[in-house]
C-alpha cells in the first residue's frame, strides 16, 4: 500500500489523514505531463475505497478522505462505505465559493477543505491574483482594516470548512493566524456572495491535453 511507504518516508508510523488526490488513475511508470489519454483510466471505487477503509482499519492513518471529488462520485463512495470520507478537499475561496458542493457534503458529514484559499497567489505553476486583487474584498478590507487575505480567510472559516494554507512568510503566517475575535457583517457577506464565480483549477489542459471523457466528466461535475 502507498499509505505504508509514504508513512516510511515520512519516518512515521501512521499519518493523520489519507486522500484520494484525483477521482481518477494515471497508468505510468513515471508521471509525466501532459499526460496521453490512454493512460488516464478510471478509479474502480468500491476497490479502492476498500482499500482506504483497510489502511484506517490497520492504523495506517486516523482518517480517510478524498480531494476534488464531486457529489456523484462521493454518492457512490457513501453508498457502498463502511467508513465514510471524513473529507473532501476541493478549490473554494469567494471567486469560487462552492456552494451546492459544500452543501452537499455537510448533508453527509464530510467536512470540505478548501485548498487554494487566496487562489495560490505566487505559485507560478497555476496560481492566479484575483483573489487578492478583488474590489469587493479589497473594500472590505479597508473598511475593517484587514488585508484581503485576511477577509478572504474570514469568509471561509464562516462557511464552516476547514482551510490548507500554504505559506512560508513568518509574518503572513501571523496574520492568517489573525482571523478570530471578529467577523464579516450580513452586509460584507451579501457582497461577497455577489461575487462573480470563476472557477481556475482544470485538470483539462493541466494534465492532459486530448480530450478525454473521464477528465471531462470530473471537470463538469467540479463546475
């Protein structure tokens, strides 16, 4: 099992939480991008899910989940699980904020992570400024005195999801830090709701650029 050599490398004997990072599998020896579209195939759910649900039963890991996971393929994990996903980790900040997805998992106890919280700003491999160059929040910001990284992590710790942060800065880490003991007004929350959605991670044109049916279907349903 991966989770076994991973927690050797790692030099631990379990990990906290163990994903499944896209609802599909690549059949390389060697990932290598773009990837052609024969070698892009399927997950076989109910194995692997077994096979997840074996790792959390071993100790392997204290909890089980999936990334980028859409409520049709999260259905059939529920329909067949023992152990159900604890969580499932997908874009989200307020230009792309997730709703009937996030919605959803709530209704099934599956806590969402939102992961390009400030829309990976500085990652020249795909990140993108809107986010922190955003009128509306940056207003917020002023009026609140806050950064907009600050309002923008604000909003999502409301929307009750937990948040993967990626920063090196002491300083920025201070400062998300600093997102408690206040919060967004009715008014700043129906601005930020009218935001224009826009949402950037595709897999489409990132790992493959032939078209190719099941990234597709896992772009449609993340839409």
């Amino acid at each position: 099992m991966s989770v076994i050599c991973r927690g050797l490398n790692l030099g631990l004997e379990y990990v906290d939480l163990y994903l499944i990072h896209w609802p599909l599998k690549l059949i390389q020896d060697e990932v290598k991008l773009p990837v052609p579209k024969e070698c892009i195939v399927r997950l076989d759910i109910q194995a692997v899910w077994t096979a997840m649900e074996e790792c959390q039963n071993l100790g392997l890991t204290k909890s089980i989940g999936v990334s980028n996971f859409y409520p049709k393929l999260i259905q059939q994990i529920v329909s067949i699980a023992k152990i159900p996903p604890a969580v499932n980790q997908v874009e989200m900040n307020p230009l792309w904020q997730q709703k009937k997805l996030t919605e959803f998992c709530k209704d099934n106890s599956i806590l969402v992570t939102a992961y390009s919280p400030l829309g990976a700003v500085g990652n020249n491999a795909w990140g993108h400024n809107r986010v922190m160059e955003c009128d509306v929040l940056q207003e917020i910001a002023r009026s609140k005195g806050k950064s907009v990284a600050q309002i923008s992590l604000r909003w999502l710790y409301e929307q009750g999801v937990s948040i993967a942060v990626k920063r090196f800065n002491t300083e920025r880490m201070k400062e998300n830090l600093e997102i408690f003991g206040w919060s967004l007004t009715k008014e700043e929350l129906e601005k930020i709701d009218n935001i224009p959605q826009r949402r950037h991670v595709y897999i489409m044109g990132s790992m493959s650029i032939e078209p190719n049916e099941i990234i597709a279907e896992i772009d449609v349903g993340l839409g």
